[in-house]
C-alpha cells in the first residue's frame, strides 16, 4: 500500500495557508501605517529640534547664513507608503531657505500631508501637517492613524531659534 496525501488533505493544507497569509497581509499593512505615523512623528519632534539646534550653530556660532533647510534636517527620502513621498525644494521665494514636503502623489495635483519649512529671516522653522490631504480612497487607514494621531484640523506651528 502507497503512503501518500489524498486530495481532501492537500486542499485543506492549502486553505489553511491561505488564511494564514490573508492575516499575515492584513498584519503587515496595519504595521506598515504604524511605521509611516510614527516616521512622521519623529520627523516632527526629534528632527525638527534636532534642526533648530543645528541651525542655532550654524548661525550663531559659525556665522554662516548660507545654510538650507537640507544641511539641517536629514530626511530620508524614499516612499513611505504607496505614492506618499517626500520633496525638497529651494524654489520660490516662501521655500528659498529650503522646505521638506510629504506629498500624497495619488492625487492628479499631490497635496502636501507634512510641510517643513525654514525661514532664516524670522529664525525660525515651520511646520504644517494636514492629515485631511491623505486620499481616503488609496490611504484610508492611514488616514485615520493620522487624525487620531494629529486631529483633523490642519495644524501649523513654528519653532524659534
């Protein structure tokens, strides 16, 4: 007599894993919208201070006022979520000094999620941060993370240095 699966105990074998990877994935993207608040959270508060202090050096103990925003605040730029990326740009006269943006690019216009900007005129480094420009259709979840986290009010502050 052959030792052998039937075919019953190989589909259940399947069935079995196939439900353990619908949980797996479930628990991979809720971990992975975690990761995006918690990279935004620490951007806002360990790396902008972080900023303000190198700036501070910069100005008042090296005399050197040709710093950007870029030679202070180091973000890595790669994609965080699907299409929920960063940008830098010296462009115009609001973001001369430099400003980080966390654009949502699902939208035809990206809309900006998290925007940090310096200002060496006024000395000072602002923030804004929108959770409401997360496109509920393709981050809904991360959307929400992002409400519960900031409010769905859009937020603008500035630290002094």
């Amino acid at each position: 007599m052959k030792k052998a699966f039937t075919l019953i105990e190989i589909i259940f074998v399947i069935v079995i894993i196939g439900l353990l990877s619908i949980i797996a994935i479930a628990k991979f993207k809720e971990l992975k919208n975690h990761s995006v608040i918690e990279s935004m959270s620490y951007t806002l508060t360990t790396g902008v201070h972080e900023a303000v202090e190198l700036a501070v050096n910069y100005m008042d103990l090296e005399n050197n006022t040709t710093f950007k925003l870029g030679d202070v605040l180091h973000i890595n730029e790669e994609e965080l979520a699907y299409a929920l990326k960063w940008n830098y740009t010296t462009n115009g006269s609001y973001n001369k000094d430099g400003t980080y943006s966390l654009r949502d690019e699902t939208y035809s216009t990206p809309k900006v999620v998290l925007r940090i900007t310096l200002d060496k005129e006024n000395r000072v480094i602002r923030y804004r941060i929108n959770c409401k420009n997360l496109k509920q259709s393709t981050h809904k979840e991360l959307r929400e993370l992002c409400i519960k986290k900031w409010g769905d009010e859009d937020i603008q502050r500035e630290i002094s240095f």
